[in-house]
C-alpha cells in the first residue's frame, strides 16, 4: 500500500509472520553454476548464502505452466539433472564437489535439497514454522534443527550454528493526523528557449555525482546541479525521430545508465546509453519497444518494456535485463488493462499510471484504490499517421509522476494538466495550468489532495526528484510559432501542515 499516511508506526523490528517466513526463504536459496572443472563446480554463493557440507540441486527450468483461466504464469516444469556437496564457501563464491550428473554446465541454476528438518520449541512456534516451510517434523536426529529461545529462532547445520531469526518486539502504533494542506514555493533557475520534453537526475559519471538530464526535440542536455542554480555539462544529439521521455537508472552496477524513449516513423526506436569518463555513449539502439524503471528503489525488479504499435496502441508488458550491453526479456509483467507505461511508476507494491482514457489510476498489487479522469496530457507528442487514437495523427504522451520526500516522509506525486477551455474547439493541444497532487491513502481507499502553491503556465513535463532530496519541476509553454516555444526549470520545496 502507499507508505504515507493516515498512521505512523515506530517499528523496533519485524512483524513475526515476516520473521517465519525469512526462515522459509533460507531454506529455498537458490543460486547458479559459475564454472565447471575436473569434477567440481564454482556457485555464486557465498558466505551466509552457503555451508560447508551441504548439497545442492542442480535443475532445468523447463516450460511454463500457465494457469487455464486467468492465464497468469504460475511457475515452470523442473528437472533436477544433478547434485553438488558444498566443499569450500569464500566471501563471494563457493566450491562444490559434483556427486551426481554427467552434463551440469556453467549457467545451471542450484537450489538447496534439505530434505527433512527437525524441530526443537514450543507448539506456537513448530505451527508457524510448519505454515512456511515442508518437512518440518519434531526431533533433534536431522542434519537441520530449528531451535527456538525466547528471543528467536536458530538454525543447525550437522551441529554448527548457521543463522539466526530475531524475534520482533512488540509495534507502538502512534496514531497521527493526516497533512492537511501541502504548500509549495518555487525558485526559477533556468529557462530554455525550447520545450524540455522530459527529466530526470542521474548518477552517471564514475563518482557518482549527480546531474539533471533534460530532454529536447533533438538532443540531451546534462545539467550539473549546483548549490544555487545548474550549469550545463554536456548534450548529446538523438537520431531522427519523436523523443517521448528519459529516465535513469542503475541497471547494472551503481552506475546510471539514461533510456531515452522514441518513436521512429510509426514504431518505437529507444536506446540506451552510459557515461565513458565524461562522454555519453550509446549502448543500445533501435530498442522496439519503451522502457522504464518503475521503481527507482528496485530497478532491477521493476525494468520493463512495453510494446507499442501505431494502428492498436498500448500493448503487452514483459520484465526484462541489461546484460553486458545486451537487453533480454524475461517474463510477463503483470499490469491491469488500459495500462500505459509513459506515466507509470511504483511505490512498493503499488502501481500508478495513467491509462488510455487518461484515467489516473492507483492499484495495490490486484486491488484497484483510486480513478480519477482528466489526467492525461503534456507537450511531448509524436506526428503519426493513421494512429490508433480515432484515427488523430497526433499522439499525446503523459507526464511521469515521482515519489519525493516531504519532511521525513515520502510521498508519491502526480501532474494534472488543465486543458485549455477552446482545447476541443480549436483541435489543438493547449493547456492553461499545470498542477500537482499528493497521493495519500485513508481507510484502505487513496485521495488526493493539490498543492497549494504559485500558478504553473502552461504545463508541467517533469518532476524530479534528487538523492540529496531537492525537488525540480519543468514546465513548457507554446506559441503560435514554433520559435515561441519555451520551458523553464524550478527548484521546489515542499511542506506539510496539519
């Protein structure tokens, strides 16, 4: 659910289900065969991810298995081709002796064959136990014993002590009153004689310093970010085609990497690139699909890629990886229908877009929380003809909210740009305010509430949020020239009143 809000809990540590089922998970660690030689196999566990003396399956993952009605993926076929005996455990990797199967091959995945584990504690907590993890039975005469003390769970292995599961404290709950207003002011520090179609800050250089990457009609520009106002750095120029939006992010190693999403003629031509010392260097072109990070704070779980066609629209959403320059595809994400990926994001377990009735929608995991109309809309458009939208030649691409921190709390954001009142008349795309909400949850349900702060004309293209916590906002106006055209960047602060 969404983090903020109606209730403050002073946690001293984890619920207990959550500590149970942290045992289960120990003993499903899985991992993979880094090398194969004379007999013996490298794994990529290391120290508290492997034991000495204990044994590993090596298995194929095969078909998937799709559920008959929902047509969900609900797992894979399995076949266990061999076993491995942990031999030597290093701070990073493993060794392990190979004691059955003839072709384990580097790539295999291993998981960890325990076979059966004993027991040693109170009723409540063998029930508990029994709720997360098979072949739990009660005893001491199993190379694995849980063993329950008064402030945890402890966890054997042939006689040494392996790991162990804090029980939680008792949870304070504080009731606190919702903000009841959030005001905003707003510093102009930079203007641009073009609209900035898209934003992002980004840690792409080796020390990891921070810059603000803007998107224009035919280029990137790299902003340093500075105490009292942004100096450019560097640019880069796009290949032909409609540049839709930017984002970044650490999709291998710590390092940003910058997608820059386009469409090329009626398709989807993206591209990846990555900072050598301080040059932008394109890693990946001609991507036919947009990409995203959803979750900044998981960007491995969340890298999607959604299809785009120009006569149907929106399409299918897969999980996918950057591996050593190379994008692969992984499984379908699941999103619900009418979803659309230019202004989708995440926080935790809860998904927020805009769908393609320019409904902002918010759903937690299956549970949809919040719709609301009029969302729709920015200065960042793609001329295609024929097109899916009622056969408009001009597409209309939606502005990506954020999650920023407000006080010591974060807070998932969102832009609504008002249409102008002769929009339908004229057939044009025109806005007369940009504005910002808060998304805040009250009794299992999400509202929102406007900030309160100075008018934005015309529209808002992008906020962005940095890691040291200061707030951007990037606004655009047009005119009846394209020379008219204009943008502005503004440092925001934000804060809460109850």
């Amino acid at each position: 659910m969404i983090r903020a809000l109606a209730f403050f809990l002073i946690i001293v540590s984890f619920s207990f289900p959550a500590k149970v089922r942290d045992i289960g998970k120990f003993f499903t660690r899985t991992g993979y065969v880094v090398e194969v030689s004379d007999g013996r196999v490298i794994l990529d566990l290391g120290r508290g991810r492997a034991f000495k003396g204990e044994v590993f399956e090596v298995i194929l993952e095969g078909e998937k298995i799709y559920h008959p009605v929902t047509g969900r993926v609900l797992g894979r076929k399995v076949e266990v081709v061999g076993k491995v005996k942990i031999e030597e455990v290093k701070r990073r990797y493993s060794v392990a002796k190979i004691v059955e199967g003839e072709n384990i091959r580097r790539g295999d995945k291993v998981r960890l064959s325990y076979g059966e584990v004993c027991f040693w504690g109170t009723d409540e907590g063998y029930f508990k136990v029994s709720a997360y993890l098979e072949e739990v039975k009660r005893g001491t005469d199993c190379p694995y014993i849980i063993r329950e003390f008064e402030d945890g769970f402890g966890v054997e292995f042939m006689g040494r002590a392996i790991a162990f599961f804090q029980k939680p404290r008792k949870v304070q709950v504080v009731k606190e009153r919702e903000p009841e207003e959030f005001n905003m002011k707003a510093k102009l520090v930079l203007s641009f004689d073009e609209i900035p179609l898209s934003a992002d800050s980004c840690r792409l250089t080796d020390n990891l310093k921070e810059f603000l990457a803007v998107l224009f009609e035919n280029r990137v520009v790299f902003y340093e970010i500075l105490k009292k106002e942004l100096v450019e750095f560097t640019s880069f120029d796009l290949p032909p085609g409609y540049p839709i939006w930017l984002e970044c992010a650490p999709l291998e190693g710590t390092k940003d990497y910058l997608i820059v999403n386009m469409i090329s003629g009626e398709d989807p031509s993206s591209l990846i690139v990555k900072f050598v010392s301080d040059s932008p260097v394109v890693v990946k072109k001609n991507i036919p699909y947009f990409l995203s990070v959803l979750d900044k704070e998981n960007p491995q779980k969340t890298f999607v890629a959604q299809s785009f066609d120009a006569r149907d629209g929106w399409g299918s959403v897969k999980k996918v990886k950057l591996v050593k320059g190379k994008l692969k595809e992984e499984w379908p994400f699941p999103v619900p229908s009418g979803f659309r990926l230019d202004g989708a994001f995440m926080y935790g377990d809860t998904l927020i877009f805009v769908d393609k009735d320019g409904y902002l929608r918010v759903f937690w995991k299956d549970q949809q929380l919040l719709s609301k109309p009029d969302f729709d809309g920015s200065y960042t458009t793609a001329q295609i003809p024929e097109a899916y939208d009622e056969d408009e030649e001009t597409i209309v691409f939606n502005p990506k909210g954020r999650v920023v921190s407000i006080g010591k709390k974060a807070y998932p954001l969102v832009i609504r740009n008002v249409r102008s009142p002769v929009y339908k008349f004229l057939n044009v795309n025109k806005f007369t305010e940009g504005e910002v909400y808060v998304l805040l949850e009250s009794k299992k349900r999400v509202k929102m509430k406007k900030i309160v702060g100075p008018k934005f004309e015309e529209a808002l293209q992008a906020i962005v949020s940095t890691k040291s916590g200061r707030i951007f906002l990037f606004t655009a106006r047009t005119g009846t020239l394209p020379a008219s055209n204009r943008g502005e960047a503004y440092e925001v602060t934000i804060k809460a009143t109850r």
